[in-house]
C-alpha cells in the first residue's frame, strides 16, 4: 500500500509525457540502435528491388492480358449489375397516369 502512495504522489510531466517543452527523452539504448539499423537495411533491400524489377517493361506490358483480368473484372461487373434494379425514369413511374 505505501508504494502505491508514493507513486500518487510523484510528481510527472504536464500534458503529453513525449511532446513538449519539459517532455521526457527515452534514453538510446544498443537495442534501439540495432532496430533503426534492421529497418533502414529493410528500406535500402525494398528500395533495390524497386528500382531493378524482376520482369523487363516488355515482359511487364502483356502479362494482364495473358491472365484475363480484365474479362474476369467485366464479368464481375456484369453480375453486380444484374442483382441490381433496373433503371426507371420519371415517365415509367408516372406512366399509369395517362389517362
């Protein structure tokens, strides 16, 4: 119970504990370091296999069409179109009107 007293009572910092002008600084540790290294070597792989693709532009031009994609995404299209209504206009509504 006395520690959880002491704690009530301890003074912190104002506001957000990491942003501001009397904020807390976390200490760099070796762990810390090691972990900035792994994702900037994470970064500098990514950034290399962006720049140096794997297929060639002409590879890379014709490969959608071999596949059908865009037939299998029209076909898709074209069965969430007919689950929806059809379209009606003014004049089909009000049609049993005209008398």
């Amino acid at each position: 119970m006395r520690l959880s007293v002491v704690n009530f009572f301890k003074k912190s910092v104002n506001g957000h504990i990491f942003r501001g002008k009397y904020r807390l600084i976390k200490r760099v540790t070796p762990r810390s370091v090691q972990s900035l290294v792994r994702e900037y070597e994470q970064t500098e792989a990514n950034m290399k296999l962006l720049l140096h693709p794997y297929l060639t532009k002409e590879q890379s031009s014709g490969h959608a069409k071999e596949l059908g994609k865009k037939e299998q995404i029209v076909a898709k299209w074209r069965e969430e179109q007919l689950k929806m209504k059809p379209h009606v206009t003014i004049a089909e509504r009000l049609a049993h009107l005209n008398v």
